[in-house]
C-alpha cells in the first residue's frame, strides 16, 4: 500500500467549519453540562439534606404530640376521678364506682381497663371486692376483683409507687399475664383524718400500647426509615427490630455492641432535651438522622431515624438522569450542528443564568420555557418542576407557620374574651362601705377553667362562687364558660346554694360525653346581719378569717364534684360574718404551686401569709400571697390556673361605743392602732387626743400579751372604746393572772437610771396622759379602764 493510496484529499472548508464547530459546540455543551451537574449535585445535597433535617424533626415532634394527646387524655380522666372521690370522701357504693367505671371505658376507646383498688385494713365494710376493675375483652366490657383470690396486688408497681410516693405515676411499660404489652397511670386516693390526709388506696387506668407500633409505623418515612419509642429508662416500647421491643434498653444494646457513642446518645435523649444528631442506624446500619422529642406525660422519649444513604442514592439517581438528558443533547448536537447549536445553547445558556436565581432563592424569577420535546427541554421542564415543588412547599410552609400564629392569636383573642367574662373592676362595690371584695385569676395557659364570680342580688344579699373545671386549654375554657352561664342563671332562680349546685349539675351532667366535670364553692351572704349561706361541690374549703385571729377551713358539708353524674343532692351550710371577717376562695393552684424541685406552696405558707396580712384590706392581702407563690414557684413552669377571692365583711359604721377582741400575740398592735385611727376617724377625735390614747393602750395592751397569761397557750381579752359627750372611755378586760398595776409605785424620775427600779414607767406614762385610771377586779377578769376627756372636738 502505497501513500497515494493513504491520501484521501483535502478536507473541505465547510466540513473542517463544520467538524469545528462540532467540536467546539460538543466540548462547549460538555463543559456547560458538566458544570449544570455537579452545580445541581451539590444544590440538591444541600436542600435535600436540610429538608430531611426538619421532617425528621417534625415528625418526632408530631409523634411525641400525638402519643402526648392520648395519654394526656386518660391521665386526666384518672386525676379526675381522684379528684372527685377525694372529695366525697369515697363516700361510694361499689355499684356506684362500677357505672364511673363502666362510663369511662365507654367514652374512652383508647381505655383498655380501669381499677379502684384500696388498702384491705380501709376496704369499705360493706363491699364485696378489694378491687373492682373493669376492662375490655373481644370488644366487650368484663368486669372482676383483682384481690378475690389474694391483696398481692398492693406489691405491684402501679399500687406500691403512687402509695409511697404520694403522686401520681406511670409505671414503666411491662406485658401483661395476657402477652399484651401494657402501661399503667396510677392516683392516690385520701380519706382525711386528725393527724392529715391518709393513703386508702389508687384509681387506676390500664393502656394497650400496640397502638403505639401502629402509629410508629404510619409515620411518612422513607423506605429505609423507621421510629422508635424508649420509657423513662430506655426501655425499647416500640421499635422495628422485634428482638429488642420490650427485651432491650439502649444501654443493654450498646454494651452488647461495645458501642459508647450509643451509650452516650441514650443518655442524651433520656436526660436532655428535644434534638436530633447524625447516626448509624440501629436497624439499617446506614448513615441516618435521629431527631427525638420527650412525651410531656410519661417522660417517654419518641424517636424517628431518617436514611442519609437513602438520600444520597435519591441524589444520585438525579445526577444520573441529568447526565443521561445530557448525553443525548450532546449526540442530536454530533447529528445536527447547526439546529443543536440554536435549540441547546440558547435553552442551556438560560437554564444556566436562571439557576443562580433559584440558588439565591428567588423562586419567582422567570424561567425559560421547554421548547420541543428534545432531552435539554425535558431537562428544562424538570428544573420547572423541580422549582414548583419547591414553591409549593414553601408556600404550604409558610401556610402552616401562618396557620398556627394565627391559631396563638385566635387563643390570644379567647382569652381576652375569657377574663371579660370574670368581673375584674375593683372596687366591685364602690358606693359599698360595708364589705370589701378582691379577687385575682392567672390562667396556666393561653385560656384556663378557672372561674370566680360575685353579684349584688339586692341590697343586702351578696352572691359569691369560684370554680375549678378538670383538664386545661380550650376545653375547659369552654366548659367554664357554659358553667359560668348557668350559674348566673340558676342563682337568680333560685338563691339557696344548695338546691342551686343540684340543679348546676343536672344541667351539666346531660349529654356530658367526655366526663367533664368542675369543683364549685358558692355562697350567699347577708350585709345586714353577716349570716352566710353556702354549699360546696367537691373545691377546696374556703378560709374562715375570724375576728379573734383565728383561722377556720369551711370543710363541711362536702359534696361531689358537678358534671359527670346527674341526680346528686347537695347540703347547705351556714356561719355568721361577723364586722371585720373575711371569706378567702380559691383554687387548688394556689395551695399547690410548685416550685423547680416539685415542691408545694401548701397551706402552711398560706396560713402564714393570712396571720401576716390581718391589718391589709383585700387587694393588700391578696397580692401580697401571690407575691409569696410567685416567691415560692420561682422559675418553675406554672402548671395549673391561680384564683384567688378574699371577701370581707366590714360591717356599718362605727358606733359611739365599740368592741375590738385581740389574742395575746403581738403582731395585734398593728391591728389595734389601724382600728384605733379608724374609730378617732369616725367619731371626730382629734389627733393629740388619738394619739396619747394610741400610746397608753399599746402599753397597756403590751403588758397584757406579756405578762397576763404564763402558761404560753393563745388566750384573747376584750377592748371596750366609747366616746361620751365630753370625753373618751376605754376599758381593758382580760381573764389573766390578777393584776393590779396602779398599786406600782411611782417611778423616781429625778434618779440616775442605773439606780432607777426596773419597772413602773409604762403605767406611770399612763396615768400622766390618761385623765383617770380605775382598776377593778370581778368575776375573775381584770378590768382597767382609762378616761380621757376631750378638749377640741371635731365634726364626724
């Protein structure tokens, strides 16, 4: 073979123009190609793994929210019921306690059984079981004595904790004799006594918790995802790995695989917070997302693992097909130069000019439209839709986010119209001298179920109530707000309060379908003569505020919460105000108030507070023992509603003669010189007169506290204050040791005072400001009287 032969001739100008241009434009559209790969490679790992950082977030938030809802739901179904079997006394028939039962399971699906098991030393005499438990079997309701065979029940979790603990409690999950993987909620019952509330026994309700594995398993997971929910110890309660549900901790897992970094993630979801971290899952062994989230109600942690190699192979498939769509642009180019030359590089140049705008975020910038049905339209119409999905998520984003600010403003909103229903105009009565009236309501949340209220029927009766309805949020909001209603229609039928709360609670009772119910204290008090009328249906006893000091709880009569059950009888109760005594209502939120190391502001404090707060009117009083709660609370969470109503009888104006008591204790000096300003007021003594009286009486009254009565018990003696025409009248009479002090000698007040003797300057400054002083001993009481006659007298 020759050269001539070799030589195939020159190659014509329009073939090397075209062969160029081949070239060129397939190397150009390669490079660009290229470029618009590795460019959406990186743009989509970026996106797609944040995106699956914030479902895995929300997904574990929404399983904790929803699992949250169910056992929030029961939890408080059972603290109901406690409630209000607390405060019967458990003054129940066993066939009463088999219909609330009964009841419950009915209006509960999610309820599998529900006990109430006592102590056998307080078994109820006349009860044929230790234990009634109702429950499900095949779609029907069962019912038998957990203790007819044996009491081996009170060994068990769910009666031993709430009993030694005194709270309520979840029991870690456990399977039943039954196979079924079961959780308890458990509450104490108490029957008062003289030496405190004493444990009798638990209300208890029983959950099946294969919902839960139903639940785990509709998340919208990827393929190679999966949740997961741990107990309070890391107990697996749900997990796609069978072996380990309810046989093996995280911990238990980690030791067995030597694995710390588990170890240490257990710890973090079991005593941190809410989070999510990179992982290797347990049950895929791919790089993942574990995001978790705590339950609120069992401390339960819920968990979902999102496959990161799953993304990455979803990435790849993407990059994949994009240099496929390339791939054949690039062979229609090597097939037609000239037309691949304007329909690719004008559509690849605008795809590339438009992507830094869609990077930037600018989902609104135009876009080129697909022109023909070539692979670079198709690529162009992908990028479209890839552009539109990612509008439309951020559109249903920004909808949802819209949403639930708009649902916090609806809550806003609802609790504006809440408060307006509680009357908060203080003074209530300002053309009103003869009572004093003060109430404070601070919702736990957005909108609550607590209620106070209070109405003039006529000129001289005053109505007064508070309530507490069970559960939180907007049920109870609206339930408080039908409650409310009906009490203001039921008062002005009808005043008597006994009579007014049956009626109450056969209103409510009818077609009460969840079991609502409300803790309710009214009274009717008379201005005229103090006499007070006043029922209670299952809330927390006022306080009594004595004119002598002392402090009484108006524990009795006592009745059923309102609400669940119709055709209940409630008692009527009456005491006598007297001038000066005052009626406290409020909300077991008070007395209750916790602080960060779950401990309670309980009565004694409010006691304290009340002794402290004697010479205060209402408003004084009541913010001062908020101001002790909110002291106490802390930085703590405030979990449930503070109402409080402090009503004070102040009688009519003070006569020209006037009776204060006082108790040997001397936090009563400031009691005695408010009353003593308020009678020089009223009787138009002026103030040098009120003034030497203050100081003699606060000496005298001194001496009494300290010296009259030895043998340190509480005692109180009697201030009798009259004004005559020409003078003042003040008579001291105590049942002290006899005492006689004008036989004191007189003081040497010439002498040095280390020679002075100790005593006697207290009465002899007595008898130079008083004009007289008289002293008499009869029928066992001291009396000491002082006169004072008047020189300027002032118009009342």
């Amino acid at each position: 073979m020759n050269q001539a032969n070799l030589d195939i001739g020159p190659v014509p100008p329009l073939a090397r123009l075209r062969n160029r241009l081949l070239l060129s434009t397939v190397g150009v559209a390669g490079l660009i190609l290229c470029g618009l790969l590795l460019w959406n490679y990186l743009s989509f790992r970026d996106r797609l793994t944040e995106d699956a950082q914030v479902r895995a977030r929300f997904l574990a938030n929404g399983a904790a929210d929803r699992i949250d809802t169910t056992l929030g739901r029961l939890q408080s179904l059972v603290d109901g019921m406690a409630i209000s079997l607390n405060a019967a006394g458990l003054d129940l028939t066993l066939k009463q306690v088999r219909a609330l039962q009964e009841q419950a399971l009915r209006n509960q699906p999610a309820l599998y059984g529900i006990s109430l098991s006592w102590l056998p030393e307080h078994k109820p005499s006349k009860w044929a079981a230790w234990a009634p438990f109702s429950y499900r079997v095949n779609g029907n309701l069962a019912y038998k004595d957990l203790g007819a065979e044996n009491q081996d029940y009170i060994a068990q979790d769910w009666f031993a904790l709430p009993r030694f603990l005194d709270r309520p409690v979840w029991t870690e999950p456990y399977i039943a004799t039954t196979g079924v993987r079961m959780v308890t909620y458990s509450a104490p019952l108490r029957l008062p006594s003289p030496e405190g509330p004493v444990f009798v026994g638990v209300v208890t309700c029983d959950i099946e918790l294969a919902w839960l594995d139903r639940l785990l398993a509709n998340l919208p997971l990827d393929d190679n995802g999966y949740g997961f929910l741990l107990s309070r110890n890391g107990v697996h309660i749900s997990h796609p790995v069978a072996d380990f549900t309810m046989d093996e901790s995280v911990f238990s897992v980690a030791e067995a695989r030597e694995d710390p970094e588990l170890r240490q993630a257990g710890q973090t979801m079991l005593f941190g917070k809410p989070g999510m971290r990179p992982w290797i899952g347990w049950a895929t062994e791919e790089k993942s997302w574990l995001a978790w989230d705590r339950l609120s109600t069992t401390g339960w942690i819920s968990g979902v693992m999102i496959s990161q190699t799953q993304l990455n192979r979803e990435i790849a498939q993407l990059t994949q097909f994009q240099a496929l769509a390339g791939g054949g642009g690039l062979l229609v180019l090597v097939l037609a130069v000239g037309w691949i030359a304007r329909s690719i590089t004008r559509p690849i140049t605008a795809l590339s000019e438009a992507a830094p705008s869609i990077a930037a975020g600018r989902l609104d910038d135009p876009l080129p439209l697909p022109r023909g049905r070539d692979e670079i339209a198709r690529l162009t119409a992908i990028f479209r839709t890839m552009r539109d999905h990612l509008k439309g998520y951020l559109a249903d984003l920004e909808a949802t986010t819209a949403a639930r600010e708009r649902i916090q403003g609806e809550l806003r909103i609802a609790r504006d119209i809440q408060m307006d229903l509680v009357p908060k105009t203080f003074p209530a009565f300002p053309e009103r001298e003869d009572m004093d009236l003060f109430a404070i309501i601070e919702p736990a949340r957005e909108v609550g179920g607590d209620f106070y209220d209070f109405l003039l029927l006529d000129e001289d009766q005053v109505f007064l109530a508070i309530a507490d309805v069970s559960g939180k949020g907007v049920p109870a909001a609206l339930f408080m707000a039908v409650t409310r209603s009906l009490l203001r229609a039921e008062v002005k039928a009808n005043p008597d309060p006994g009579q007014m709360l049956a009626r109450l609670n056969d209103a409510l009772a009818e077609h009460n379908d969840s079991c609502m119910f409300v803790t309710l204290f009214c009274a009717l008090v008379s201005l005229s003569d103090g006499s007070m009328r006043y029922a209670n249906a299952g809330h927390n006893p006022p306080l009594w505020l004595r004119a002598d000091g002392r402090i009484d709880w108006l524990d009795s009569p006592a009745g059923i919460a309102a609400g669940p059950v119709a055709d209940l009888d409630y008692t009527t109760g009456h005491i006598q105000l007297a001038p000066g005594e005052s009626l406290l209502l409020y909300t077991d939120g008070v007395n209750e108030a916790i602080d960060i190391n779950n401990q309670a502001f309980g009565n004694q404090r409010m006691l304290e507070r009340l002794h402290a707060s004697r010479s205060l009117n209402c408003r004084e009083t009541l913010t001062a023992l908020l101001a002790d709660i909110r002291e106490h609370t802390g930085e703590a969470e405030q979990f449930d509603d503070i109402t409080m109503m402090l009503f004070r009888r102040e009688g009519t104006r003070m006569s020209q003669a006037s009776t204060l008591t006082l108790t040997n204790d001397l936090s009563e000096l400031t009691r005695l010189a408010s009353w003593l300003e308020r009678f020089g007021n009223e009787q138009g003594i002026d103030e040098k007169t009120l003034y030497q009286l203050n100081l003699a009486l606060d000496e005298l009254v001194t001496n009494i506290i300290h010296h009259a009565y030895p043998d340190g018990q509480a005692h109180s003696f009697n201030l009798l204050l009259q004004r005559l025409e020409d003078r003042i009248e003040a008579e001291l009479s105590d049942d002290g040791i006899p005492f006689n002090p004008l036989e004191m000698p007189e003081p040497d007040t010439q002498a040095a005072i280390d020679s002075r003797q100790i005593g006697g300057l207290g009465i002899h400054f007595v008898r130079q400001t008083m004009d007289e002083v008289h002293y008499r001993f009869e029928q066992g009481h001291n009396h000491l009287r002082l006169i004072k006659y008047l020189t300027t007298l002032q118009t009342s």
